[in-house]
C-alpha cells in the first residue's frame, strides 16, 4: 500500500515537472510607442513557433481611439458641406465636381494626396500619398420643377396630356414682355429679353401667351389638304411630282401659331430661377394631333447654375476643385 502511494506521488510531480519546463515562457511586454510600421513578434516557449500579432496590437489601441480618419459623410446642402470642407481640409485637401444632368455631385477629399511625383526609389514608399478615406458629398437636388419639364421634353403629347401638364405647371410660364413680342433687339431692352429675342431669331420662332397656349391644348383642331405640284428635271428631263401638304384651321385658314413659350424654373432645389425658351411643335399622327415641348438648350442652363454653386464653395474652402470624379 505504501509502494502504491509513493508510485502515484512520483508520477504527479513527474507530470509537475515537465508542465513547468515546457509549459514556462518569458512575460510578453506591450511595447511602449507602438509603430504601425513595423510588424510586432512575440517569441513563444521552445518547440513552438513565432507568431506575428501586429493586427491584434492594432485592433486593441483601435478599440478607443481610431488610428486615422475615414468615411464618407453624406450632406442635404451645400452648406453644410462647405462647413465640413473647413473643418477637415488640410494642406493637400481638395474637392471634385461632377457635372451630370441627372446626378451632379461635389465631393470633398480631405485627406487627398499630396502634390508632386512620386519617388519610386524611396525605400520607405510614397511620402505624397494618402489613404483618400476621408470624404464628403453633397448631391444637388435637381428641382421638382426642373425634373417635370424634362421628363416632358421631346416626347409626344396627346391634347388632353398638354392641357393637363400645362394647367399643373402653370406657373412656371413667362408672359413674354412686349419687348420680347416685338422680337427686335434694343439697347432699351433688358440683357434677358435681347437674349430670348436672339434665340427666337436664330431657331425662326414667335412667342405665344399661356392663354394661347391653354385654348390650343383644348380646342386646337388640323385640316390638312393636299395640292399636286408638278415639276420638270432640266438635267433628265424627267418629271416630277410631289404632294404639298398645307394645315389650315377649320375655317380653312393656313395656321398661324406662336412656336415658343418662355419657362422660369430653378434648376436645383431652392436654386435662383433661370427663363428658357420652349419649343412648341404639332405633328399629325393619322387622324390625331400629338403635341411636343421641347426645352431649348436646356445645358446652358444646368451649367450656369453649376458654376454658380462650384465657384462658392472654391471660394468659400480656399481649395483646388477638379471637374470629375476623385480616385475609387
């Protein structure tokens, strides 16, 4: 019994033993300035491997406090976007404008890269790069009013659809100015008026009422007649013959409309408005009228209220813009 007692001790501090030998590793210490970089080593007990625990320190000095800034803020005005520019901008911070019809962006990179070229044979990399993580962007919001009149623009109008979209937006209609109505440029006229004055010459367009346009839309009828026109081919001597088709009213009149309208729409939500002229067209479809508006040069509207809102934040930043789209 007491050789069964002293066997079992001998096992259990043999056991002991070889845990505290293998088992023992020096105390690991964090250091104390930790450099991202360089990889971080810990040496572990013999017969084991050495491990690299750079993401574990990483992680854990992230656990309270971010190592750099990143994200993308998202703003509803320009504004506050101008303010976030301010706050964050640094030396090498710049903005990016993108001047899409339908989706116009301006962004802000605070943390862009630095200018110059880069040092390929600089050991420890590119000292003008940055991470480009720190971002804002503000979407214009393109105006009810604006997205209504393009939605309409060039397409095919049954009568009813006119009048009601006419009636709906009303206004949005100009009365042309008599000035505008005389169709002559003046000194006397205003710069806007000479301008709709020179577009209505240069497309051969006279500009019509809302009211004319309204009676139109509702009471608006087309009788076409048919004259035959024969004619003779002096290098041939062959002849020709050709319909001339001719749209009279039902009094048998030849139609004499106006074919311009004038709009005064922002183009971005709480924008300035801007007047634009509107083509107004009929085509005969059998035995119906369809109706087309046509925004005239609608671009140049877009890009003046463009400009207007990039040149105020460029100045209200004091940083470099670039038409487009910073990198991915």
């Amino acid at each position: 019994m007491e050789l069964e007692t002293s066997t079992a001790a001998n096992v259990a501090e043999t056991i002991r033993d070889v845990m505290e030998k293998h088992g023992h590793h020096d105390q690991i210490e964090q250091p104390k300035a930790f450099d991202f970089t360089k990889a971080q080593l810990i040496t572990l007990p013999a017969h084991r491997d050495v491990r690299e625990v750079t993401g574990n320190y990483r992680s854990a000095l992230e656990y309270l406090k971010p190592a750099r800034r990143k994200g993308t803020a998202h703003f509803y005005d320009l504004q506050s976007l101008i303010a976030w520019s301010n706050r964050f901008k640094g030396e090498s911070s710049a903005l990016f404008a993108l001047p899409n019809m339908k989706a116009p962006t301006l962004t802000c990179v605070a943390d862009y890269h630095q200018e110059g070229p880069i040092d390929p044979s600089d050991p420890k990399g590119d000292k003008t790069a940055r991470h480009c993580h720190h971002r804002a962007v503000y979407d214009f919001p393109l105006s009810e009013e604006w997205k209504a009149w393009m939605a309409i623009s060039g397409e095919l109008l049954e009568k009813d659809d006119l009048g009601d979209f006419i009636e709906a937006n009303a206004k949005d209609i100009m009365e042309p100015t008599p000035a505008v109505l005389a169709g002559i440029e003046k000194d006397s006229n205003k710069p806007w008026e000479n301008r709709l004055i020179e577009t209505a010459r240069q497309i051969e367009g006279r500009y019509g009422q809302l009211t004319q346009l309204l009676a139109m839309s509702k009471q608006f009828q087309v009788y076409e007649t048919s004259d035959l026109k024969v004619s003779t081919n002096r290098d041939t001597g062959e002849p020709e013959i050709q319909f001339l088709n001719e749209h009279k009213d039902a009094e048998g009149k030849p139609l004499n409309i106006p074919n311009l309208i004038i709009i005064a729409i922002p183009v971005f939500m709480g924008g300035a408005p801007y007047r634009m002229p509107v083509r107004f067209r009929y085509r005969k479809v059998g035995g119906s009228v369809r109706f087309i508006l046509s925004i005239y040069n609608p671009e140049k509207a877009f890009e003046a209220a463009f400009k207007e809102a990039i040149d105020e934040a460029t100045t209200a930043t004091e940083l470099p813009t670039f038409l487009g789209k910073p990198e991915a």
